[in-house]
C-alpha cells in the first residue's frame, strides 16, 4: 500500500468533522438481492458490498463486523473499483468477527478526479460459512463499523449503512423415499423365489 495513503486512511479512520455531501451508502447485499438471507449450516454463500451516492469518490476504509458465533469468514476479494494497475491502493484482513477492508486511489495516481458513482456500485465480496444455527433478530450479524469515505482530495464525506442479517437453519433431514418401503418388501420376494428355486434344485 502507499505510504502516503495508508496515513490517510489512518487519518480520515478517526475524523470527528464529517463535511455534508450527497448521501454516502454503504451496503450489504446477498446472492437473493436482499440483506437478509436464509441458509443451512455447513453452507457457504457470498456477502456483497456495495456503495452508492458518491460523485467524487476517492477512497473507503471501514470495517465489516460479524458474529463469529454464527459465521466464518473464508474470504475477500476487491472488485477493484479504483481501477487493478498501480492506481489504486488496497488493504484487508480477516479476523474472527471483524474483516477490514479499504481502498484507494494512490497519491501517485495520474488521476485527477474521483469515481462518479450514481448507482450501487461494488466494491467487493466476502465469502461465508454458516456455522452455527441463529434465527434473524434485530441485530444485524453483519455490519459495518467505524466507515470512513472520502473523495478524490481527501474530505470525509457523511452517509449511511445497511448491513445484512442471516438466519443460519440446521440441515434439513433428508425425507426417506417412499419407494424404499416397496423396495425393501420386493426385494425379500426375490431372495425368497432364490432359495425355493435352489432348494427345487437341491432336492
């Protein structure tokens, strides 16, 4: 990461003077398009993070928070929305229950503006296991913490965030055909036409 980045993305982390701009979002979607999703432990489903609302978008650092009591973090990958040469900078990590996650256009970019964003946009994905059961209450088991956006020159913009909810089931019980009970009488028939043939034989 560029040094000159990294320290101001340290810098805008703890910016307590938020200037106003058009409304900043930062949210989470599942592969349902919603923010609240179903799954089964054991299964694996993919968390996308998505901006909106930013006409001269120049970096984000924030970080995604989760129970990891219900969820594993397996992955991060960046959409790369600053562009995947040397322009853009990028930082991540995964711990239990907290992923961190920022990118930026360097200082030494040739750039001379930032993203005009007027849609959601996205900014990457994180992959998921479910690991335990956990019905959906009103506590997000994913969500964001301390965000930090700014634009091209370096003001923090204010905005919202929507994190995501998952109702983590156990396995369904896999439901006994009803076939097997024709089956299973069937096949004592034939065992059974076996032995007289063998003893017709034997005699």
């Amino acid at each position: 990461m560029n040094k000159n980045v990294f320290v101001k993305l340290i810098a805008l982390a703890f910016v307590g003077i938020f200037h106003t701009a058009e409304a900043t979002t930062l949210s989470l979607k599942f592969p349902n398009n919603s923010n609240i999703y179903t799954t089964s432990v054991g299964s694996t489903f993919d968390a996308y993070i998505y901006a909106d609302g930013l006409p001269d978008f120049g970096g984000f650092d924030f970080y995604l928070t989760y129970s990891s009591t219900n969820l594993l973090a397996q992955s991060l990958t960046s959409a790369t929305v600053f562009g995947a040469d040397t322009d853009a900078s990028f930082a991540n990590s995964i711990a239990p229950g907290s992923i961190h996650f920022a990118e930026a256009i360097a200082a030494d970019s040739l750039a001379t503006g930032g993203l005009n964003i007027t849609g959601p946009t996205l900014l990457g994905t994180v992959k998921f296991k479910a690991l335990t059961v956990s019905p959906i209450n009103t506590a997000y088991l994913i969500n964001f913490s301390n965000p930090a956006i700014f634009t091209f020159d370096g003001t923090s913009v204010s905005g919202s965030t929507q994190g995501g909810n998952v109702k983590v089931s156990a396995l369904a019980a896999v439901p006994v055909p009803a076939s097997i009970f024709l089956f299973v009488p069937g096949l004592l028939a034939v065992f059974g036409a076996i032995s007289k043939s063998a003893g017709k034989i034997t005699a």
